[in-house]
C-alpha cells in the first residue's frame, strides 16, 4: 500500500483539499472577525466622541483652549482613547496626548486628515493610517459638532492598531490551531478510508497482474457488500472462466500442432499483407526453410516462388479454391513437385489465405517410370515378334524350300522366341516380387553352397570367351534367412551379367565375407565399366547404360530390377561401384542368420 500511487493520489487529494479549506476558511473567518472587532472599536470611538462632544461643546464654540485641554487630559484617563479638537480651519485646539496648550500649538494644520475632511463634509469620518504626529498606525473617528445648526468644530477619537492587530492575531491563533487539529484527524480519517479502499483494489491489481503472466488458480477474498465486492466476486468468475478458455485453447492447439505436425502436407498460412502466419514441419521440408526463419516475413521471401505469389492473389481476389502444380528446387538434383491448394480461411475474411502443399514428387516419378515402363515393354516384346514375323514370312514365301538359308532362318526365330520368353517370364517374375504375391520358402540357406554352384553353371559361358571365373575369400558356413531359389537367381544374375560385360580375357570374381552382422557377397569384373551417371539408375527396370550392346548381348534388362526386389525381399541391400573400362563391383548384403 505504501508504494501505491493511487493510494497517494487519494490521500493527496483529500489531504489538500482539506488544508486548502482549512486555510480558506481560517483567512475569511480571520476577515470577518477582524472587520467585526473595527467595527466595534468603530463604535467605541463613536460613543467616545459623541461622549466628548455633550462634555465640552459650549467650550469648543468658544475655543477655550486651556479649559478644553484640562478637560481632554481627564477625559483620556477616563476613556484610554486619543482625543484632538480641531476647528474647521483645520487648526488643532486640544489634544488629550499633549501635556500643555503650548504644545498643541505647535502641532501642524490637519484640515487635509481624511477623517476630517470627510466629517467636514460628511457629518462623521473614520480612517486607519500611519500617525503623522505619533510616528505608529491609529485608527480614526472624527465627527463635526453643531451649534444651532452652525458647524462649531471637529472632534477626534483614536486607537493605536496595535491593541486592535493584538486581539485579531490572538484570535487567528485559534483559529489556525483548531484548523491544524481538524486537519489532523482529517488526516487520519482519511488515511483510514483510503487504506480501506485500496485494500481489496490492491488485491484486485495483484490478481489481475498474476492473470496477465498467465497464473489462473488466484482467487480474490473480498469480504465486502459494495461495489468492490462484487468486482471481486466478478473478478473470480472471469478468472475461472479465462483459465477454462485457456485450458480448452491449450488443447485446441496442442490438437492443432499435432495434426499439422503429423500431417505429411505442408501448410501455410499468411495475412492480409502476404506475411507467413503459420507454417508446419512438412512444409519448411518441403520448402526447405527453417521453422525459426518463417514467422512475419512476406511470402515471397520464405518461399521465392512468384507462381505461388499469384495463386494467392487469385485465390484472395475470387474467393474460391485455386490449384497449380509447381516445381520447387533446393539444388541442381533435388526437385519436387508439389500440388499446392490455395484457398480463403473460412472464418476470415477473404484477405487470410491457407496454402496446402501435396508431394507427388515420387508420383510423377512413377508415372514416368509407368509411361518408360510401357514403351520400354511394348519395344521389347515388338523387336522379338518382329524378328520372328519377318523370318516365318520369308519361310513362307519360300525360303522353306531353301536348305542353306531354312535352318539359318529356323535358328533366329528359335533365338528370338527364346528371348521372348525370358523376357515373359522376367516381368512376371518381377510382378510377383513387386506385388508381394511371390511365395518364399525361407529357410538357413549356405550362401557359400549357393555361390559355388554358381560358379559351376556358368563355367561354361565364362570359358567360351575366355573369361576367368573364380572365387576368392570365400568363407564356409555362412548362413542367411532365405529363399535358396531367390538368393540361386540373384547370384546367377550378378554372376551373368558380369561375364556378359566382361571382353574376352577378362576376370570375373566372386567374393563371400561376414561383415559385422550381414553377410557380404562381392562379385567383381574387369568390363566395360558404368559411368558415374548412371549408377543410380542401373536397378531400374529396362534400364540399359547401352541400349545396343544390351540387345546384342540378348540382356532383357529386368535382371538387376530382380536382384534389388529380391535382396529387399531378404532384408539385405544391393550396391554397385563402377568406373568405366575399369569394371564393376555388385556387393549384396543380407543380415546373418
């Protein structure tokens, strides 16, 4: 309470208005009394002279100086007030303070007294001056004496102001004493009303200072039937209510943030001015920004995307869902694609608008590779029956007949139904991996079993162009959680591969190791080697680094495809190191039994 300013302020104020009317009333009572006791003394001096005038008329008339000044000096012993006779030529007759009449003599003219002058022309005069004579303040009463209605002279009655200024100060004494004790108990009275007041407002500012930093559980205990009571008892009631509106916000945006965080669509909102007022984690990953950067910034600097820019102004000016399909880079080889929705907040007016960010970055990915997928089948299942058609109708037109060239052609069309059905039983192969509908027998499977009778089929193959095909660090009794015929088809296919890249009188070798908890089989080659650009894609189905060289070499192009859905299907992973005319290394790796 003590460092309250309105409580200051409360105090202050009554305890100035009560001393200004305090002071206000001591000065005009002070006025009055003071104008009150001159009047007295007014009349006193009024009696006194009208007293003087029934002693000594007849000898005024006939200026007996020495009687008059005998009778003054008695009659100021008898009455204490200052008495002078003057005649009307202003010339000084008696004075009850001079001792002789030669003194009075010698006093100087006083028809100019104002007192005089208006009792010579008024009947009676007063004034308060400075005595010109005495050298102090006096107060004056003069009146003019008549004699069968003839002016006979002036008498004049006077009081020193100090005895009149004594009894003024002695009562404003009083006065100021009983205004000072007055204004103390006002003091006290009002310090007891103000603390009284500010109590429960105290109570109230600190309450409402604990809301504003977010404390909701205070309550106010105002025992009071006034207006502050119930203030208080309203108080607790918006408290309360404000913390359920809290609570129920805090839950609203607990719900809020964990659906736009858990959403896999990014989200943006911005305001009237184009600023970024909300923004969740998919769309600064999407967008590539970072959650601290977005607040109140435009738009246009979070995301520079003019296209983006526009959808909001469309959406903002028609007031209606507005869709683009934009593309976004975060560098020279990522690019997404993204859907973008753009439209009004409903609870808003049309300025707010809300951006919904969908990735079909993968999707347009797949579609692509759908549409490559197609062109690529549709041209390798035409090349096969082309060659097959164009051979059967040369037969039909009568090569049949022809022994040289009948087995020739008979051999292509064998070679080229062979392909076709490779070909056939590659893609239904893969479709079955692909969609899961592939049947494994997993069981412990030797991988070093597996490889050596890999080696051991294609022997053969590799001896014919001269290639050698060996084994090298193979360790026994390693064993995976497999099908045998999958991993048998993924060591055939890497093993193939290698010696049909590989130009005669080159290597190829097969490694086997464990490798913490996998196990890691490396087959290696000394062919022609993948460019780097091409790495990443050389799993994709009819992916080809040489299109023309891959048909000679009668490839389908699906065999790697097999190898990575196998290898997944396994729990393993496949990777490829390769530097052209250097030769390739595929290592597969599959978690140990």
């Amino acid at each position: 309470m003590w460092s309250s300013r309105l409580f200051w302020k409360l105090f202050g104020s009554y305890g100035f208005l009560s001393v200004g009317i305090t002071v206000l009333f001591v000065t005009l009572v002070s006025q009055w009394q003071q104008e009150q006791i001159v009047n007295q003394i007014k009349i006193r001096l009024h009696d006194a002279a009208v007293l003087v005038e029934s002693e000594i008329l007849d000898g005024l008339v006939l200026e007996r100086t020495e009687s008059l000044q005998t009778q003054l000096l008695r009659l100021r012993q008898k009455l204490d007030t200052r008495i002078t006779l003057v005649n009307f030529d202003g010339i000084v007759i008696a004075d009850s303070d001079r001792v002789s009449v030669s003194e009075v003599r010698q006093m100087e003219n006083h028809s100019e007294r104002p007192e005089l002058r208006a009792a010579r022309l008024q009947g009676q005069g007063t004034a308060q001056r400075q005595s010109t004579t005495l050298g102090k303040p006096m107060l004056y009463f003069a009146i003019r004496v008549d004699k069968n209605q003839e002016p006979a002279g002036l008498i004049r009655t006077a009081l020193p102001m100090a005895m009149v200024n004594k009894q003024i100060s002695s009562i404003t004494r009083v006065l100021w004493v009983a205004g000072i004790l007055v204004n103390l108990a006002v003091a006290g009275l009002t310090f007891f009303l103000s603390a009284h007041v500010m109590e429960p407002i105290a109570a109230l500012t600190k309450a409402a200072q604990a809301i504003a930093s977010g404390n909701y559980t205070s309550t106010l205990r105002v025992n009071r039937q006034d207006e502050l009571g119930t203030l208080a008892n309203s108080f607790n009631v918006m408290s309360g209510q404000l913390s359920a509106r809290e609570q129920q916000l805090q839950e609203s945006n607990q719900r809020l943030e964990a659906v736009l965080g858990g959403m896999a669509e990014g989200v943006i909102a911005v305001d009237e001015t184009d600023r970024v007022i909300l923004a969740n984690a998919a769309a600064s990953e999407l967008l590539g920004f970072t959650m601290a950067q977005f607040e109140s910034l435009p738009l246009l600097e979070v995301v520079r995307s003019h296209l983006l820019q526009q959808l909001v102004t469309e959406a903002r000016t028609t007031e209606s869902l507005q869709r683009a399909e934009i593309e976004f880079h975060s560098g020279s080889e990522n690019r997404r694609v993204l859907d973008v929705h753009s439209t009004p907040l409903p609870d808003a007016s049309p300025q707010r608008v809300i951006l919904v960010f969908h990735d079909v970055t993968e999707l347009r990915r797949l579609e692509s590779m759908r549409r490559e997928f197609v062109a690529n089948v549709s041209h390798e299942l035409k090349t096969p029956l082309s060659s097959i058609r164009a051979y059967a109708e040369t037969l039909s037109a009568g090569a049949i007949n022809d022994p040289e060239n009948r087995d020739a052609f008979l051999h292509r069309i064998e070679e080229q139904a062979d392909r076709l059905q490779d070909l056939i039983q590659d893609l239904i192969s893969l479709s079955r991996i692909e969609s899961g509908r592939q049947a494994y027998d997993i069981a412990t499977v030797n991988v070093a079993d597996i490889v050596t009778a890999c080696i051991a089929e294609h022997q053969g193959a590799a001896n014919l162009k001269r290639i050698r095909l060996s084994c090298s660090r193979i360790q026994h009794d390693l064993r995976i959680q497999a099908d045998e015929e999958g991993l048998a088809q993924i060591t055939n296919n890497l093993v193939g591969n290698a010696i049909k890249y590989t130009p005669a009188g080159g290597e190829v070798t097969v490694s086997l190791r464990q490798q913490d908890s996998t196990i890691c089989m490396d087959v290696r080659d000394t062919g022609i080697g993948i460019g780097e650009e091409h790495l990443t894609r050389v799993f994709e189905r009819f992916y080809r680094v040489d299109k023309a060289r891959s048909r000679e070499l009668g490839g389908t192009g699906l065999g790697l495809a097999i190898v990575k859905h196998l290898t997944q299907a396994f729990g393993g992973t496949v990777s490829v190191t390769s530097q052209p005319t250097r030769g390739s290394t595929f290592t597969v790796q599959i978690p140990i039994a």
